[in-house]
C-alpha cells in the first residue's frame, strides 16, 4: 500500500514540479486551468457533469489500486481496468443523483486532501479517506453550500497552480496566491447566482408585505377607481341554473326574457324611426331652401 501511494505521489510530484513546459504540458496546464476556472464558477450549476466526472476519476483511482495490488504488469491492461471501473462508478453517479452527490463531495474532499497533506503513508491517505467520507456525507445534508464551497476551493488550486506553471512563477507565492483568489471569485460567483429557493421566497414575502403596507397607508389610492369599468348586462337567471326551476317560473322566465328582448327591439326600433324622421325633415328643408 506504502509503495502504491510513493509511487501514485511520485507521479504527480513529477507532473507539478516539471522544470520547462514541453508542448504536450503546456496543453495538460491550459486545459487543467480551464477546467479549474470553470469548476469555480459554474461547480454547481453542471452538477451532474462533475458527478460524472468525479466518479470517473475516483473509479480510475480504484482500477489503479486493483491493478496494482493484482500484480498486473501490462499497461495496457491498467488502462482497461482504470478505464472499466471509471465508466462504471460514472454511469451510478449520473443514475443516482444522491449516490453522484456523495461521490462528488467525497473526491472533492479526498482531492483537497492530496493536494494539501500529500499522503505517502497509509495512515495519512486513510485520514484523506476520511476527509472524503465526511464531506460526502456532508453535501447530502447541505448540498449547495458545500458544493459551492468545495467546487471553488478544487476549481481554485487547479486554476492557480495551473496559471502559475504557465506564466513560469512559482507555486509559493504565486501559485498558492492565485488558487486563493479563484476560490474567492468562485465562491462569491456562485453564492450569489444559485440562490435558495427559500430566499426567493423570503424576498417575495418581503416584497408582498411591502404592498400590504402601502395598501394599508392613509394615502393609498386605488387605481381601479380610476379605470373605468365594463358595465355587464345582468340576466335573471343564468341559463345553467334552470334546470332547477319549476315550469311555471320557466315559463314566466321566458315571457320576462322574450319582453326584454321586445322592449329592447322597440327602443332600437323608436330610435332608427327617430333618425329616418330627422333625415327625412332634413331633406325637406333644403328642398324648399332650393326652390326660395
């Protein structure tokens, strides 16, 4: 176990520590920046994305291990493993949003872990174990804000290691100053465009009590006195609710109705007699005007 863990730490102790950039380097940096940079800002919005891919790597971690510990010498076959189990843990993290969620707090936690104590013991990794355990617990329970705060924290040490190595400074303190900075932009970032829904909801209280207050002022004014209003003709009886009418009323409806309809024929008709009349008066008058 002792010699896995020197040897994973070799690994990426040669990888950090790299004295000249080489093309193929540089490229691993840029995209590793990229990938941090974006962590810090939008680690909670592509949820299910860094589930994917935190279960990916954790899966490939425990291919590494199997292989190792199987005594498998050919790479080829270290791949296939890491790559198998790294596939598999990524498609449950997808399926499963509470087992994804634990497995992303779980590898941010196990990540923040390497990068800060660099386990080369079995007792230290299992304490980063550990570390991963808990916060994987810990964003089932309260997933936005430790995913937030873990996503920028991861996001920030990748973004700022990578930045320095590409603009040739060192990790102390350039590197270290730059991944703090990201975590911070991050954090700020993302706390302030993935509200609670508790909070929009606080907010839209607020703001209804503030109306409810304006409403109850002395100087409130109703603007519906102000706009006028569309006058209803009002009927009797609506005609669903005759059904429970006797015949009798039914019948007196009708005639209340059918009188209605002939007073209102008879007002239309008074008023198109009054305007032929005025028309016809009209006519007349400039006839004896024309022949005066």
């Amino acid at each position: 176990m002792n010699d896995m863990l020197q040897q994973l730490m070799n690994m990426i102790e040669n990888t950090r520590t790299i004295p000249a950039l080489t093309d193929i380097s540089m490229i691993g940096f840029a995209v590793l920046l990229v990938l941090g940079a974006i962590n810090c800002i939008l680690g909670y919005r592509l949820l299910r994305f860094w589930m994917m891919l935190c279960g990916f790597i954790i899966g490939a971690g425990v291919g590494f291990g199997v292989a190792y510990s199987g005594g498998v010498t050919e790479k080829y076959m270290y791949a296939v493993i890491m790559v198998g189990i790294g596939v598999v843990l990524a498609v449950i993290a997808f399926v499963s949003y509470k087992i994804g969620i634990f497995i992303l707090g779980a590898g941010i936690g196990i990540g923040l872990g390497i990068y800060i104590f660099h386990p080369t013991s079995s007792l230290v990794f299992f304490f980063c174990l550990l570390l991963g355990a808990g916060l994987g617990v810990l964003a089932m329970r309260q997933a936005r804000e430790i995913l937030i705060v873990g996503t920028s924290l991861l996001g920030g040490a990748m973004a700022g290691v990578s930045a320095a190595k590409l603009g040739g400074l060192a990790d102390f303190p350039y590197g270290l100053g730059m991944s703090a900075g990201f975590a911070i932009l991050g954090m700020l970032i993302q706390f302030a465009t993935n509200r609670r829904k508790r909070d929009e909801d606080d907010a839209a209280e607020d703001e209804d009590e503030f109306y409810e207050e304006a409403e109850n002022s002395s100087d409130y004014v109703d603007p519906k006195e102000y706009i006028p209003q569309k006058r209803i003709k009002r009927r009797p009886v609506r005609q669903e609710n005759r059904r429970t009418l006797s015949a009798a009323e039914e019948e007196r409806l009708d005639e209340e109705i059918v009188r209605e309809m002939m007073d209102d024929d008879d007002r239309e008709g008074e008023e198109l007699w009054k305007k032929i009349s005025r028309r016809e008066a009209n006519r007349k008058n400039k006839e004896k005007h024309t022949t005066r």
